[in-house]
C-alpha cells in the first residue's frame, strides 16, 4: 500500500475503525509500571556502570566500554529472535505473558551479580566478567522487555490512545530509574561516605546494595505488569495461522514486515539517538562530579527534577499528538531539546558563568536539565507512537500482525549501537586527556575544558543528523485511520466468506 502524505493533523470527517476496546485506568497503570524493570536497568548501565567500573573497580573505562558494546553485538541476535517467536507464539495466555513471566528471575538476579564482582580480578578478568553480566542481563531482559513493548499496539488501536498508553509507560520508565538514582545520591551516597573514601560514590559496598534494590524492584515491576494486564489476553491479536517455518522463511518475513521507508527513517534516527543518549549518559556524571563540581546532594536534586521532567514529558506527548500531530510533534519538540541541551556547557566555555560553587550555575543546570529532559521524554514517546502505528501498515501489506519484530527492532537498536555512545564516551575521555580514578579535585582545569570542547560538537552533530532522517518518515493520522478501515473492511469480507 502506498503511504498516506498528507497533513498530519485530525480530521473532521474520518473516523477511525477502532476494533480493541479502549484500555481502563488500570491497564494503562500497570502496563506503564512494567517499565520501571528496564527503566532500572538502563540507568544503570547508562549512569553508574562506566563510572562504578572505571572509577570504583578500576578496569579502564576503554576497555569498560568495550566489554558494554561486544555484550550489546553479542546479544543483538536475541531481539528478532524473540521479537518473531513471540509474534508466532501458541498459549492459553496469549502470544506475550508467557515471555513476560518466565523472565522475572533470570533478570532480577543477573542485575544483582552485575554489581557484585569478585574481588581481585585482574583487569582482564574484569573485563571478562562484565562482558558476561552484560551479556546475560540484556538477554534475558529481551524476553521481557521485546514482548511487553509489543503489547502497546494490541492494547489499542487508536491513534491518540497510544500516544496516551505508552505516556504511562515512558513515565514510569523514567521515574522508575529515575528513583535509583534519587536514592543513590540522597541517601545511599552520603551513608557509605567513610574516613578513607569522603565521597560514598567511590565506594564499592554502595553498589553492592545498589544491585540488591534494583533487582527487587525489576523483579516486583515485571510481575505487576504481567498480572496487571493479564485480563487484557482475551482482547490481543491471535497468532497467525499454523505454517511451516524455515530459517529462510523467518527471515523473509522479518524483511518483509520492516520494508518500509517511515521505518526505515524512525529505524536509522534511532541508531543516530541511541548512539548521542549513551553518549550523554555515559558523561552525565562526570560533568556533574567534575565539570560542575557538584556535591551528591546537588546531583541528587538535579536528578530528583527528573520526576517533573517526566511529567512535563508523559503529559505533552499525549496534548501534541492532537493537537500537531506526532511526527510535526516530534520535529518541534526535538529540535528544542536537543539545541538547548548543551546550552550551559556552551556558556561555561564561553566564559560566560561564574565559577563553579556560585547559586547561579547550579540553578541554571538544574533548570535546564528539568525542562529539556521532560522534551526529550515527550519526543520519545512519540517516537513510539509513530512506530507502533506502522503495525497496521505492515499488516496490510504482509497479512500478518509483527508487533513483536517491529519493537525488537527498537530494541535492538538501543542494545547493538548505544555502547557506541559509551564507546564513544571513553575516547571524549581520553582525548581530553581525563585522568582515571582521579577525585574532582585532582583533575586540571585544561581537562575539563576539553572534555566540554569535545562534547558538544559531537553530540549536537549526532542529534542534528537524527532529526533530519526522521523529516522523513510519511505515515500521517489519515493514513493509519485508512488503514484501520481497510482492515477492518478485510476483516468482514473474510468473515463474510467463510
């Protein structure tokens, strides 16, 4: 079918054939707080897990992010797999649950080892054993997160409800990583401060307790969500019908259901933003200990703004999907967060702030980082919601429903090319000539200048190259409600057939 082009904006006189039923309060809740696991997760890996290894344990952070990036190649191949096979999947509890709770364990307690290393490992063997948590943790959330994601479409149909849907989702994840952090900083930090180590965020034994809380609380998001939504498997989408299947054909379907250009532009600024977003993660922190100088507490208020980021962000995305429509959405909405995203690093380097300690450059960062954070969230979410409808284009085309392989795919993506922001991060770091396991008042200014010099232009050029590949996606509100007729136009000649 040839995409729909025109103006992305509601109109009057379609209507959509809405066949799910719309999705109580509840099930919205519970689906969203399923993303408190991965949420954990990911800021884990993209926050504290360079730095934990680096600065804590001593393995060099260049060989940190490359034991990250192999674990994510290693584990590419999990996502289309799981992805297909939980698009094809036979059970009395549907095409995604049995994924979703078979998961629970093997995620929860590979996190847990992850931040428990044995101590006196060479470097090599550091290096080894971080490669296989990395690569065991993100295999075996992929069985979760891959079906669960996949359940967004299924939920609901409608063009401005998913939007809504996966608002709750990107909240919780957020939030949900988000309080990690909050309570590293606040609270975990400040009591493992000791006589030897003044800054409990270089002492191993708060990671220790770090891997124990994160792993209850992935294990208690993913059953919520499970049981949460559990009500809902009457109302998926069934598997289709029984078929010989052959590698060959697995893969012939998999590129039949991805061959489109909307998906291929969201698919390519994905791997251009997940490349910036580990980036960033990756120096979060090392901007906040040692370019700003700020204390754990400050960082944990800065951190603790990211509630209202998500906030701002779960609420706008919804309001712009009505109002611009998603993709206009998201061009306006990313290209202000992704310009002023650097704007006080620019400033410091410009000469223009005031020395580290003084009120005012602690408020402009924490300003900024609320509201830009909360811009990216809301252009995330739609994001999504331009990817989730591209499910009923595909089905048109294939006859078949692949939500499964298409949110593999964006899971894929932040796997197998964000450790090249880490990757990427590393080599900022070196070439700013950074010393390792140095204390923020070891490191000479030339530094730390160098490290924002180096930054910015590199991130800016990443963001600025994703929102030009994303003006190119196509599907519009018109063309998925067209779509939804067309199925369900199919649907009754099918039904009238038999």
């Amino acid at each position: 079918m040839a995409e729909i082009t025109s103006s992305d904006t509601p109109s009057a006189a379609a209507s959509p054939a809405v066949t799910t039923p719309k999705p109580s309060l509840w099930t919205k809740l519970a689906y969203g707080f399923g993303s408190v696991a991965y949420g954990v997760k990911d800021q884990g890996f993209n926050y504290f897990l360079l730095l934990f290894y680096s600065q804590v344990i001593g393995l060099d952070a260049r060989l940190v992010g490359f034991a990250i990036t192999a674990a994510l190649v290693l584990d590419a191949i999990s996502d289309p797999v799981v992805g297909y096979w939980s698009d094809n999947f036979r059970s009395r509890w549907g095409r995604r649950h049995v994924f979703m709770y078979a998961s629970a364990i093997p995620v929860a307690a590979t996190y847990f080892l992850l931040w428990n290393p044995p101590e006196g490992l060479s470097q090599m063997a550091l290096f080894w054993y971080l490669l296989c948590m990395a690569v065991l943790i993100r295999t075996s959330i992929t069985f979760y997160e891959t079906p669960s994601s996949a359940l967004a479409p299924e939920l609901s149909d409608d063009y401005d409800q998913r939007s809504s849907l996966l608002s709750f989702r990107y909240y919780f994840g957020w939030s949900g990583g988000n309080a990690m952090s909050v309570l590293m900083f606040m609270a975990v930090f400040p009591a493992f401060a000791t006589a030897t180590i003044a800054n409990g965020q270089f002492n191993r034994d708060a990671y220790a307790l770090y891997g124990v809380i994160g792993s209850a609380l992935i294990f208690v998001a993913i059953l919520v969500s499970a049981l949460g939504t559990h009500s809902r498997i009457p109302h998926l989408k069934p598997p289709p019908p029984k078929r010989r299947i052959t590698l060959m054909a697995i893969f012939r379907e998999i590129f039949e259901t991805l061959a489109n250009r909307s998906f291929l532009a969201l698919f390519v600024a994905a791997m251009l933003g997940a490349v910036a977003t580990g980036l960033s993660a990756a120096l979060a922190f090392y901007f906040s200990t040692y370019f700003w100088g700020f204390s754990p507490q400050q960082i944990g208020l800065i951190t603790m703004s990211v509630f209202v980021s998500a906030i701002i962000g779960s609420v706008l995305a919804p309001i712009a999907t009505r109002t611009l429509g998603k993709k206009r959405g998201a061009m306006i909405i990313g290209l202000i967060a992704f310009l002023g995203a650097p704007l006080p690093i620019v400033l410091r380097l410009m000469g223009v702030l005031p020395d580290n300690g003084h009120p005012l450059v602690f408020a402009l960062v924490l300003g900024t980082t609320m509201i830009d954070t909360g811009l990216i969230i809301c252009f995330q979410i739609l994001s999504a919601s331009m990817l989730a409808d591209l499910v009923e284009a595909a089905e048109l085309r294939t006859g078949r429903r692949s939500e499964g392989v298409f949110f593999a795919a964006s899971t894929f993506i932040r796997k197998s090319v964000q450790g090249l922001g880490v990757i990427t991060a590393g080599f900022v770091l070196t070439a700013a000539q950074f010393p390792a396991g140095a204390s923020p008042s070891e490191v000479p200014q030339d530094a730390l200048l160098r490290l924002g010099t180096y930054y910015v232009p590199t991130i800016l050029c990443l963001w600025m190259a994703m929102m030009a590949v994303m003006a190119t996606y196509k599907l519009s509100r018109e063309g998925h409600e067209e779509n939804l007729r067309q199925l369900a136009a199919k649907s009754a000649g099918d039904s009238k057939a038999d």
